[in-house]
C-alpha cells in the first residue's frame, strides 16, 4: 500500500515538474501565440504533429484539445504507409499485407484502398479524423468506393478533396457517386463535400534542403556542384512558375492535360449548385449552356459519333485574335456566377472554403484590387483549327468559320492568311482572287507554321 502511495506521488510530481518545465520552453510559448500556429501547422505532416502532441502533456493539450483546427488540412501524400507499391510485395503467406488483411475473403477494393483505410482507422481511433476538412491524396491508390464513403459517411467533414494523379480510380463509379450525392432529394445539408480535385495535375512538392542527395566524401567535389546547380535550377523553376500566375486566368493554352472521360460533363453539369472542380463546363456556342448557343453559326463538328450537348472545358483562351473577345463572353473573377468559377492549384493550406480555392491570386507588379482575371473556357472541339497550340492565338465563331473539308478539296487555290507584311507572298498561291482564307492549318497559325518549317528546313 505504501509503495503504491509513493509511485502515486512520483508520477504527480512528474507531471507537475514537465508542465513547470513546459513553461519556459520557447517552442511552446510559440505556438501558444494562435496566429503562429495556425500559420505553421499545414506545413507539418500529421506525424510530426503527434510526434509533437507527445512529447509532454502541455503540447498533448495544445495540439489535440486547444486547437481545433490543428488536423483541418491533412495531406497524406507523403505518408509512406500510404504508398501502393506492388512491387515489395504481398505477404503470399496470407498474413496482413500493409493494412490489409489478405484472404479469400478480400475485395478488390480492399485490396487496393488498403493503406488508406488503415491510415483512417487509425487516426479515427485517436478522434482526428472528424476535424479534417481538408483531404489531400494526390498520386495515391484511391478507389471509387473509397471516395463514396468520403461523400456519404455522416461522421466525415471533409469539404475540399484532391485526388489528382490516383491510381486504380473508377471514375465511371465515381460519376455515379457524385451525381447520386447532389440529386434534388438528398437530405439538407449534404453532401459536406464542396469542392474536388480530380481533372489537374498534383502540386509540385516544396524543394527542401533534404532533396539533396548525401554524397561521401570521395565523389564530393565537382558532383556537389553539379548537385548544387541542379537544385538552384529546380528553385528558379519553381518560382518562375508561381510568377506566371494561376492556371486559367494567367496562364494561356492547355490546362488539363488528362484524357477526359466521357460521362464529366454531365456530372458538372448535375453537381454544379453543390460541388466545384478544378475545371468547369466549356461555354463554346456549340454547347446547349453556352451564352452564344443558337446565336452564331456553327459547323457541326467533334470526333465522337454521338456528340455530347456539353463538354469539359480544358484550355483557358484570352480573347480573339481579330475582335478581342468571345461570343459568349468572358468567365470574370466577381462579375460570373460563383458555379462558373474553377478550383484553383494549388489546394489552399489556411483555409478550407470554396472562396479561397477559386480565388486567383495577383500577379507581381499588379495593384491588388484592380486588376481584372478573365478567360475563355473551351473544350479541344471548340477550338479545333481556330487555335495555334504556338502562339495561343484564336479565332472565335463570330470572326471566323472554319473551312470544311469538302470546300478545301473544291478549291484548287486556297489563301493561308498571315498577319506579317511579307508573309503574304510565301503563303499565297497562284490564285488571284482566293475565296478561301485559312486562318490555322494543322494547329499551327501562318506565322507559326513558317518558323517552324523554317527551323525544320534552315537551307529551304
């Protein structure tokens, strides 16, 4: 009995003496200031968090009970239990393969969002994972019916997903879930999913110092310089292309490089009241949403056998190259509805709302408050021989109309138009009076076209 009375003692006075001695720790009279900690915490994965959380009862305190907000942003792309990777293997020996349990009763789901759904049990366990409203799983192996759960489990917050760049994704099962999720007679307040990332590329991860390679001693020397320029070039990189801008606004041409599957565009049609994406519905007049559907004409056009009334959008356009607008006008930041408006990369660290993932931000030397971010969303379809994929140069339906292929093959003399003054003459051809003009052949404008003939064939 006495023993037990002076182990008692013991541990009250260990207690007591780490939260005196928590009180002169620097690093815990930092985070205490809620503006600090709130601005550090994104940036730390969720195991140094723990890692932090237990190290003495006063971290434990601040960063699970004080701090709300402190598993809001969960990014678990750099979580190695997280990783899907073959080739270290299953446990053939039917024993537990990562999180998975591996039997004769083992779903291909399971299989393959195993590490994720092992992740999840273990931080439910801890009472994390109702505080995330944040959940970035870019590049890792993410199942359709892993996201269903994500969408229908009532204890989940989670209000901006990004799963860009997974692998073993059904997306036709991912439609489904999405479209059932926003139907007219779902319950109020569902789903809590706002806002998903699925179309774009993942974010270039930050470069640290631990990218750099350790070397020993004997091959130092001219590596570590080389080592060392290849590390200042990937900076220089990453900062001339955070100084472009956003994607869409700022940044012209392509924007989504992935094959679309077909089935999209119906799903942002029926989910756009509820949930965003990184890319929005094209708005060329040949789509039945479009402003200028029915009020410019348009040649019947698209590869598809059954064309769809509706396309993703997945180039951002600037103006008309003759009139310096579109028929159906601009998307422009505050002026178009907020459903018009594209997530933007990269997903944002401080704050978990739909205002701050479609926010552009300015571009240097731009006065904040004045500047005007608009583009043109077009779908490959609507801008097919009207864009010159060198120049990001285009022609809308109102200025031009595209040639047919019967009408270029009735012509024995076509006129390629170019805008250089001595251009004319190495593109014009015997005709006199040329009832065709050809503003982009084969995605290229004149101007384009002849530069890179001319690279190609510098003594023609």
């Amino acid at each position: 009995m006495a023993s037990g009375v002076i182990v008692q003692h013991q541990h009250t006075r260990d207690f007591f003496s780490s939260v005196i001695s928590d009180r002169d720790n620097p690093l815990l009279n930092l985070l205490t200031n809620s503006l600090v900690l709130h601005q550090i915490i994104p940036y730390l994965p969720i195991s140094s968090l723990l890692n932090l959380a237990a190290t003495s009862p006063s971290f434990r305190d601040l960063l699970l009970c004080r701090t709300p907000g402190a598993f809001r942003h969960l990014d678990l792309t750099r979580v190695k239990t997280a990783q899907f990777d073959l080739d270290g293997g299953i446990d053939h020996g039917g024993e537990i393969w990562r999180n998975v349990q591996v039997d004769e009763n083992l779903t291909e789901d399971d299989f393959y969002s195993g590490p994720l759904r092992g992740i999840f049990q273990s931080i439910r366990r801890r009472d994390i994972l109702h505080h995330v409203q944040t959940l970035v799983l870019d590049g890792l192996s993410v199942t359709a019916e892993f996201c269903n759960d994500i969408l229908v489990d009532p204890t989940m917050r989670v209000r901006i997903l990004s799963i860009r760049d997974v692998k073993n994704l059904n997306e036709r099962k991912l439609m489904q879930s999405l479209r059932y999720a926003c139907r007219s007679s779902r319950p109020d307040n569902t789903p809590r999913l706002k806002g998903l990332y699925v179309f774009g590329a993942r974010d270039v991860p930050a470069l640290t110092s631990s990218v750099l390679p350790r070397r020993p001693a004997a091959v130092q020397g001219g590596a570590n310089i080389s080592i060392g320029w290849n590390h200042k070039s990937q900076h220089a990189l990453k900062e001339s292309i955070q100084s472009e801008g956003d994607d869409w606004y700022h940044k012209k041409g392509r924007v989504i490089n992935k094959h679309i599957a077909d089935g999209w565009a119906e799903t942002l049609l029926d989910c756009r009241d509820v949930i965003r994406f990184d890319s929005v519905l094209c708005t060329g007049p040949r789509h039945q949403n479009s402003a200028a559907f029915g009020k410019v004409p348009v040649r019947p056009g698209g590869t598809a056998p059954s064309e769809s009334p509706w396309g993703v959008a997945t180039f951002a356009l600037g103006g008309c190259a003759s009139c310096g607008s579109a028929p159906e006008g601009f998307t422009v930041y505050r002026d178009s509805p907020a459903e018009e408006l594209p997530l933007l990369a990269p997903v944002p660290l401080h704050s978990s709302t739909i205002k701050a993932a479609t926010c552009p931000k300015p571009t240097s030397g731009s006065e904040t408050g004045k500047e005007t971010h608009k583009f043109v969303p077009r779908c490959l379809e609507c801008i097919r021989e009207r864009y010159c994929f060198s120049c990001d140069q285009w022609w809308c339906e109102s200025c031009y109309q595209v040639p047919s292929r019967q009408e270029l093959n009735a012509q024995h003399h076509v006129h390629v138009a170019s805008s250089q003054a001595d251009g004319m003459a190495d593109h014009e051809l015997t005709a006199p009076e040329p009832s065709i003009i050809v503003k982009v052949r084969k995605g290229y404008c004149p101007s384009c076209y002849l530069r890179s003939t001319t690279e190609r064939n510098p003594s023609g």
